[in-house]
C-alpha cells in the first residue's frame, strides 16, 4: 500500500513539472493595440528630467512640456467615437445627419442601385448569382419600407421634390417640410402628390425671396395643359392659407434671375435697382404682374446700356407676352 502511494505521488510529481516545461515553450505575443499607450506618461523626462508632461489628445501624443521631447505616440481615445453634425450639445453616435427629403429621413438603411451595377458587381468581385441575389434583396428592403400608404406618398412627393425641384439643399429642406405638413393637414387627400409636391417647392423658393414662375414650376413637373396649371394654382393658394405662408412677392425679387438669365453686365443690374426705387412706390403698378415689372425695368435699363436685349429676348425669361412689355413700358416711361 505505501509503495503504491508513493509511486503515485512521483507520476503526479512529474507531470507538474512537465507541464511547466510546457508552458514555458510558449511565448506570449503582445497584441499591437496593447503596444499602444492609453494613458499619459509618468516619470521624469530622458532628456531633461523634468517631470511636466503636455498630452495632444487630437493628435495622440505626450510631450515634454520643457524640452519638447515625444514621450509616447500612436495613444488610443478609449472614449466612443462622436460625431457631431448639427454643432449642438446633443452628439449623435456617428451615422449620417437627418433629411427631411428622404420618406424615412435617412434613418435606416439602404441597398443601393449602383453597387449593384455590371461595373460595381465586377468591382466588388461578385458573380452573376450574386448580383441576382443582392437585387432580389433590394426589391424586397424597399418594398418592406413602403408598405403603408404614407409611406408610399411621403417617398414619391419627396422624390418629385429632389428630382424636379432644382432648389438649393436648405430651400429643398423647407419644401419636403412644407409637404410633411400638408399631409398632417389632410391637404393631401384627393389630390395629386405631384400638384402638391410643385406647390410646396413654389412656396418654399416664394419664402426664401428667389421665387420661381408658375409655369416654370408646372412645366418642370410635367404640368403642361391649361387644366394641370390651373389645378395648381388653386393648390397654391389652398397650401399657402392652411400653413401661413403669406409672403408677397415683389419685382425686386427677379431682377437678379433675369439678369443672369438675360447675360448682362452687372451696371445694368445696378440701373434696374435704382429705376426700381424711384418708380416703386407709384400706385400705377397695382394689379400688375411682379415678373412682368421686373422684365420691363430690365428692358429699359439694357436699352440704356451698352448691351441692349429685343423683347423678343425679355419676354421669354420673364413670361409674359410683348403686347404686355409694351403697356408695361408706356407706364415706366411716364413715370420715369
């Protein structure tokens, strides 16, 4: 009995130390994030000695606040990684901004078309079978974001309003508002998203004082019968009273359009201004068309310059017909 104890005792012995041999084999490797500091350095400086450190957190470094030696590099942010977009106290957690031109606001995902293209797929190394795949799933993403009929209105009216509206992005952003509104409203129910849609992009450049014609608005968004035009003014009009938006556009507002649409040098600019001011506050352009005014002060001041325009010319930017550059004209020089 005690010679088989102690003979047990030796095996267990020897396969302790065994398996210390083994594990002495075995060399730990640091992984390359532990190489990296995540805190600041302590100690005395080997150049200087001195003990005050400066940490560069934008750029990962620890200097020597004394003689400008770079005691550690390459230093890991352990915080999260904030991205900030609207500049305010609340930081969203990285992501893209919010857009009120996308039905979801740009808050979930999307397979996109193009990397799914012949050139994309070859790009990316997929075979056919797989760009089969990935646009069977696409088809089914998509339709999964539309199943109700909001849904469906919000991702065609804001469609309309980026495609055809040619605003800039912040206007473009106060259209696709102004729809989301009227659609709260009921203003929607009965009526066409496409009329609307131009109704809101009419209203919103109308606000920001860059106003755009009627028929520039219903020709853009294919409204091109005389039925469709008058459709969408009384939508105007019924969108404009329901949300408040009240704003009167002026001659003044034109000038720099048809200006640019017109090519003429920037003193003629100046002279339209100018006429405008004196002529302005007569009683005699009530009723009047606001484009039509503005195309004839235009037409004059060319006319007094070095690069006159026909009316022909005039007419066509500011849509109105030369009898009515004509009556317009009587009454600008009487009052000029």
């Amino acid at each position: 009995m005690r010679e088989s104890r102690t003979k047990s005792r030796l095996g267990d012995k020897k396969r302790a130390q065994n398996k210390r041999k083994r594990r002495s084999d075995f060399t730990v490797s640091t992984r390359p994030s532990q190489s990296r500091n995540t805190e600041a350095v302590s100690g005395s400086c080997k150049v200087c000695g001195s003990d005050e450190w400066d940490t560069d957190i934008s750029r990962g470094e620890t200097t020597c606040a004394t003689c400008g030696y770079v005691a550690a590099e390459n230093m890991v942010d352990p915080g999260a990684d904030w991205v900030n977009h609207s500049d305010g106290n609340d930081r969203s957690r990285v992501g893209a901004p919010t857009t009120l031109t996308l039905s979801d606001k740009g808050l979930s995902t999307e397979i996109s078309r193009t990397d799914l293209s012949s050139s994309a797929a070859k790009r990316h190394g997929m075979s056919g079978k797989q760009v089969r795949e990935w646009r069977r799933r696409q088809r089914i993403d998509q339709r999964s974001k539309t199943r109700s009929s909001r849904a469906r209105n919000l991702a065609a009216a804001m469609q309309f309003i980026r495609d055809r509206g040619d605003l800039p992005p912040q206007i473009e952003q106060q259209a696709a508002s102004l729809y989301r509104k009227s659609v709260e409203n009921g203003l929607v129910t009965g009526r066409s998203i496409r009329g609307v849609s131009a109704a809101c992009v009419y209203i919103a450049a109308r606000e920001a004082k860059i106003p755009r014609r009627i028929d520039t608005i219903a020709e853009s968004f294919d409204m091109r019968t005389e039925v469709e035009q008058k459709e969408l003014k009384r939508t105007i009009r019924l969108v404009a009273r329901n949300l408040g938006t009240h704003h009167i556009t002026g001659p003044e507002e034109y000038f720099e359009k048809f200006h640019s649409d017109l090519q003429l040098p920037a003193s003629v600019l100046g002279s339209a201004r100018e006429m405008w001011s004196k002529v302005g506050s007569n009683l005699s352009w009530q009723g009047k068309k606001p484009s039509g005014i503005a195309g004839v002060i235009l037409y004059r001041a060319s006319q007094e310059s070095t690069s006159p325009r026909t009316q022909s010319e005039v007419c066509k930017v500011s849509g109105i017909s030369e009898v009515t550059l004509r009556g317009l004209l009587k009454i600008l020089n009487e009052l000029v």
